[in-house]
C-alpha cells in the first residue's frame, strides 16, 4: 500500500467524522434576551461548541443549563436539555425540554424553548469572544 493511498483514506475517513478534533470549529459565543409571551425578559449567553450548547441566564435567573445535540431538521438545530448542574429554579424547570436554534443571519440565531408549557424565545447576536 502506498504512502500517498494511507494518507487518502485517513484524509477520507477524517472527513466522514466531522466532530473529530481535526476539524472542529471554535466555540461560538451568543448573547441576548429571551423573554416569555408575558414580556418577562431574562438576558443570556450561549456558548456552541461541537454538539452541545451551553447557557448561562443572569438575574432573576440566574442559573446555567448545557444541552446536547438531538436533531437538525426544516433548518432548526435542535438541543435537548441535560440536568442543570449549579440548581436554580429556571433552568431546572427547562429540564428535560428542548432549544431549538434557528440561524437569522450570520450575526444572529433566533431561539425558541419552553418553560413550564410557557414558552420562550429571543435573538441571539454573536458576541466577542472574552
């Protein structure tokens, strides 16, 4: 088998493997706020990073919660919610709910997510990176 064959299946398999580390994108950072059908709005951050996403909400929130990749479909990325670490109320009623991410421009992502059947939803603008 030839130097240049290897290299070209391992170039081929790499790219059947988009999360591998070869290729993964940076972290994105997003900000804004979402707000419920009431009006009330709370500010958040979100992280991307690979299949998860992070989420850190200020006050009165002020909890985080990550989610991880379930599907991407009608263009909608959809998150499901994982057990938030650091408790607070907010985000443990988002558990175990789904995010869904929608792409507005390359500056902003429009995100929907329920909490206790009410739902929430803002635009995100892509923030600089700390």
């Amino acid at each position: 088998m030839s130097c240049f064959y290897r290299k070209s299946v391992l170039v081929a398999g790499l790219l059947c493997f988009p999360g591998s580390a070869a290729f993964a994108a940076p972290p994105s950072l997003w900000a804004g706020v979402v707000a419920a059908e009431d009006g009330r709005p709370t500010r958040v951050v979100a992280t991307i990073d690979g299949e998860k996403i992070s989420l850190r909400f200020g006050e009165p929130a002020n909890c985080s919660i990550v989610a991880g990749l379930l599907q991407v479909a009608k263009g909608a990325t959809v998150y499901r919610f994982s057990v938030p670490q650091n408790g607070g109320g907010f985000c443990e009623r988002l558990y175990p709910g789904e995010l869904s991410v929608v792409r507005d421009t390359d500056d902003s992502v429009d995100v929907v997510f329920r909490r206790q059947k009410i739902p929430w939803s803002g635009v995100l603008h892509r923030a600089i990176d700390p």
